[in-house]
C-alpha cells in the first residue's frame, strides 16, 4: 500500500509541475525535497521490512499496528507537503505585490523630488530678485548724493555771485555781467535737468518696484502651489481636490461621487445660501427668507431658481447620456466602437471626439476617422502627461498646446482640448479619449464629467472585446491542433512523426523552428537535413532535460555549458525545450524557440510580456505531441 501511494504522489507531482512550472528556482527546491522525502521513506520502508521478517506468525498484529502508523505518517507527510506549496504560492503573490508598491513608491518619491527641485529654483529667482533690489536701492542712494552734492555747489555759486554784485567792482563791468548772466542761464539749466533727472529716477524706481512685487506675488503664489501638490502627492486625493481654483478647471482621476465640482465656482455667498436652503424645510425656508434684507431678496431667488433650472437640464442630459451608453453593450468589434464615439460627440455638444487605443506591437497610438486608420506617437506632448501621470489633463484654453507627433514625427498643436486616460490594473494605460472644441453654452466641468463616464464604459468594452479575440484565437489553435494531431497519428514511423511535427509547428507557431530527438537505450538521435544524427551517450543540454525530466526555458542555448552542437540547437532566439516522459523514463525531448508572435496579444496586459513565461502556444503545442508520440510508440 505504502508504495502504491509514493507512486501516486510522484504522478501527481509530475503532472502539477508540468501544468504549473512557472520558476526555476521553485521546481528545483519542490524537486529536491520531493527526493529526500522518497529516500527518507525507502529507508524507513527497507528497515521495516528487515525488521518485520524477525517476527512469526504471532506478532502478526503488531506488524499490521506499525504499518498503519506508517500510512498515516505518510499522509500527513504528503498533506504538509501540500500547505508547503500553497504556501509557496502566497509567498510569490505577496513577492509581486511588493514589487508593485516599490515601483509606486519610487514614482511618488521621483514626483516630489521633482517638486522639491522646482520648489529650489523658485526659492534661488527669489533671491536673485532680492538682490537686483538692493543693487536698484543703492544706485538710488548713490545718485541722491549726487544730487545733494550738486546743489550745495548750485547754493555756493549764487552765494558768490550775490557777493560779486553787492561789491562796486567799476573796471570790466561789463564783461562780468555778461559772465554772471552766463552763469545763471547754466546755474538755472543744471537746476532743470537734475529736477528731471530726479523725476526719471523715481519713475523708474516705482516702475521697479512695481515690477518687483508683481514677481514676488507670482512666485509666492507659484510656492505654495508647489508645497500643495507636494501634499496632495503625499496623501490619497480626495474627490474635492480635484478642483483647481486658481485655474478654474477640474481634473477627475475617477468618477465622482457627488455633485460638487458644478457649484465649486460660485460665490461663497451664493454657495451657502443654496446648500441652506435644500437642507431645511418650507417653513424654516420661508422663516430664513424673511430675514434677508429687502435689497438682497431678488439676488437671492435669482440664485436658487439658476440653481433649479441648471440642476434640471444637468438631471435631463445625465438621464439621456446614460440611455446612450447602454449601446455599448451590443458593441463587439473596434470599428463599430471607434464610430459609436464620433456619434456622441454631438451629443456632448463638442467638436469632435476621439478614441486613442495602444498598439503593444509598435508603440503608436491608433484610431479610425470617416474609415481610414490614423497613428501618432505620444512621446511628448500633452498626450505623453496624461498617459504617464495616469490623470486626466486640461487644456481647455484658447492657447494652442502641444499635443502628441504624428506618424511621421512632425509637432501637432491644438487648443481647447480635454484628454481623459483609459487606466487599466496594468503598467501603462490602454489608451485615453480626445475631447476637442466644446461649444461655447456648454459646462466644461460637465463635459469632463460625462467623459469620465465614458472612459469607464469604453474600459470595460475594450476589455471585452479583447477577451473575445483572446477565445477566438485559442479556438483556432485549438482545431488547428485536433487536425495536426490526427496527422501525427497516422505516421507509420520516428521520420514521418518528425516531419508531421514540423509541418505542425509551421502551421500553429508560424515563424519558429522545432526539432524532437528521441532517447533509446541510452542513445540519442534526431533526424534533420543531413539525414540522421545520433550520439552513443545522453549529452548536451537536451540530455540534462531528459535527466531532470522536468521542461526549462533558456534565453541564450549556446551559452550554457553543457550544449552540444550535435544535439542542440543552434539559435539566437530563446528556447523552451519539454521532455516527453512516461513511467519515470524519458522517451523524447522536444526543443521549440519561442518568439514574439507566440506571446499572448492582450491589450490590457503588461506590454511585451517577458519570455521567460512559458508561451501558452507552446505548452499546448509540447502536450499535443506528447500525447501522440506515447499513443503511436509506446
């Protein structure tokens, strides 16, 4: 019983690490585990047997005693082994679950060092502003002593002259009138010009200072915007955050829960004077609106009935807009999408609006207008900030932004643009929507409400619209497989099943090569162009495999250090090789490149997924050709 029930174990632990070999490192540590646990009941079975063949027919009781205590020491060996990999199997979720709040992390702290960065170099315009100040401050100063200096020499010059006049110089009298009245013309000049000079200095020292607290003002105003973002970074955004007041925009990282964006812009008197009055009743309303002063009765009902009517035509449009998105559901391909887009642009009362998708393959974002195909590059602009920050950006103003690079690199800018990004669970968005020109009765903040909603929608339609290319393609393996299996069955030798393996792999995984070498009595042999080729011993890369007997991937072959050019085989690209084993004995050895065509195309998955995951084509591909291979030659 005991051994039947090891059997049953290896069996199992072969087909699970089969179906489920994802790392390296944890096969191997299942694996040699697995090997102790085998030799450590061997042994204890080998002692046991000796040990029982003492006894006689009597102890037979005793005998039977001490193997059920063995197979329920076996039991519960093979159920810790079980929490053992389930345990291990947490373990790796929470390894990845780390590793994502690691890479959050940095982003975070990369975002405030950038604001701390910029936050320094506005503190250094500061100071430099500071001191072309004082340097403006002290040229004045120097100037008015320059001034004082001159008309203290103005004050001496008259003294004298008065001095001249009041004594009776007879000779050159003439000459020295002429000479005094000389001197009182430029006296009277240099009096004019530093009165003017003055004035230009105090002019220009207003100009200055003027000047000087409009930049203050724009950098303190600038600082404490920098300090509220490097909170806001620190800390979950609240719904009420999302509104810039400075700016008069909002942006929405999701959809509201309420309503406060649409009076967020209000007076502070109008805004509490409405939120008021919905909360009491007729009588207490009536009561609160006797108390308002007589003048101020009409501003008031104007205010609440504004309020009513916008509420009304919101409730109106939000019934109409959600009544429009149920078409969605019947939504199965990209272009009937692409054109139910452009239809509710007219609805949302704006110029155009588009739909922006990810092409994981090359890069380009995609979209179909009036049916042709359009791509851009998002590698700066507008379009580049939205995707990397994750949030939506508006740039609803006259001034032109740039937005994004056409297909053949050139700069595309555009104003009066709303961009909302479709966030997914996985490292980058899988697109975002263009919203371009609303007109001019309509409420921007609406607007980004409605397109909020409907980036919601469009998520979860792309989702499954990709799911069901996703089935569809695997149904077409599938049959595609059933068909080639049947070939493989109907091959009379080891020549023909190699030939129906490799017109198999053409069909299935187009691109990629694949060889099978077969094992026989501690040989190896395969059959390629140059006819059959085999080795009198297991050798080579493919001989460790059929050892282990457990499938591995390598990313570079001809590095390792067992390959043999012989028996490998000889490419660039990575390679998945599968033993083919039965009864604890391996019969064949497939080796198979893996390239890019094979990785699964999802465009909600991480883009250009590692290969070190096994391709889910070339597990499918290995298992079908074991299953012939053991119902053909066995």
């Amino acid at each position: 019983m005991s051994k039947k029930r090891l059997d049953r174990l290896d069996a199992g632990q072969c087909s699970t690490d089969r179906s489920h070999h994802k790392n390296n490192n944890s096969t191997d540590l299942n694996f040699t585990l697995h090997q102790r646990l085998n030799s450590n009941v061997d042994e204890q079975l080998q002692s046991k047997i000796t040990f029982f063949s003492k006894f006689k027919q009597k102890d037979m009781p005793q005998v039977n005693d001490s193997l059920q205590g063995m197979a329920q020491t076996l039991s519960k060996v093979s159920f810790n082994e079980i929490q053992h990999h389930q345990l291990q199997r947490e373990y790796e979720k929470i390894k990845t679950e780390l590793a994502q709040f690691r890479a959050q992390q940095i982003k975070l702290y990369s975002t405030i060092t950038k604001l701390q960065k910029d936050n320094q170099t506005l503190m250094e315009k500061l100071k430099f502003y500071d001191e072309e100040k004082l340097n403006l401050q002290r040229k004045i100063q120097i100037e008015q002593k320059q001034n004082e200096e001159l008309t203290k020499k103005l004050k001496r010059s008259e003294q004298r002259i008065q001095i001249i006049l009041e004594s009776n110089i007879i000779f050159q009298k003439d000459q020295i009138k002429t000479t005094l009245l000389d001197t009182l013309h430029e006296n009277e000049h240099y009096k004019m010009e530093a009165i003017q000079k003055q004035k230009d200095l105090q002019k220009y020292y207003m100009i200055i200072n003027h000047r000087l607290q409009i930049n203050n003002s724009n950098l303190n105003h600038k600082l404490n915007r920098l300090t509220n973002r490097i909170v806001a970074a620190q800390r979950h955004q609240t719904e009420s955050e999302f509104i810039d007041q400075d700016k008069m925009v909002i942006t929405f990282t999701e959809i509201p829960t309420n309503f406060i964006f649409r009076h967020i812009f209000q007076n502070i008197e109008c805004k509490q004077f409405i939120s008021t009055s919905l909360e009491q009743t007729p009588e207490q309303f009536g009561s609160h609106f006797n108390l308002i002063p007589q003048d101020q009765k009409k501003i008031h009902l104007i205010w609440l009935f504004n309020h009513m009517v916008n509420y009304r035509e919101f409730s109106q449009q939000h019934n109409n807009f959600i009544i429009k998105l149920t078409e969605l559901i019947v939504i199965k391909t990209y272009p009937e999408l692409y054109s139910f887009i452009q239809n509710i642009s007219q609805f949302l009362k704006v110029q155009r609006l588009t739909l922006w998708l990810r092409d994981y393959w090359t890069g380009f974002f995609e979209t179909i207008q009036e049916g042709q195909s359009q791509k851009i590059i998002c590698s700066k602009g507008s379009f580049k900030d939205c995707l990397e920050q994750r949030e939506a950006v508006n740039k609803l103003t006259a001034q032109r932004h740039l937005l994004y690079q056409d297909s053949k690199g050139d700069d595309i800018y555009q104003e009066n643009t709303y961009l909302y990004p479709l966030i997914t669970d996985t490292v980058l968005p899988a697109g975002l929507l263009e919203v371009f020109q609303p007109t001019q009765n309509n409420s921007y903040s609406d607007i980004q409400y409605f397109t909020a909603l409907l980036g919601t929608f469009v998520k979860i339609v792309v989702q499954k619209i990709e799911n069901e290319i996703v089935m569809q393609n695997v149904a077409k393996q599938k049959d595609i497989l059933i068909s080639q299996f049947l070939c493989l069955m109907q091959s009379n030798d080891k020549l023909q099943f190699t030939n129906s393996v490799k017109e198999m792999q053409s069909k299935l995984l187009q691109i990629s090569t694949c060889e099978i070498i077969f094992i026989e009595n501690n040989q190896m042999f395969k059959y390629d162009r140059q006819g059959l080729q085999s080795i009198s011993c297991i050798a080579g890369v493919c001989g460790q495999i059929a050892q282990n007997q457990k499938p591995a991937f390598f990313s570079n072959l001809t590095k390792q250090v067992h390959y043999n050019q012989l028996i490998d085989m000889y490419t660039l690209a990575p390679v998945y090789i599968y033993p083919i084993v039965q009864d604890n004995e391996c019969k064949a050895v497939i080796e198979l490149t893996l390239t890019n065509k094979q990785i699964d195309r999802h465009r909600f998955r991480d883009p250009l997924t590692s290969l070190n995951q096994q391709s889910n084509q070339a597990r499918m591909f290995c298992e079908c050709v074991q299953t012939a291979y053991l119902c053909k030659f066995n």
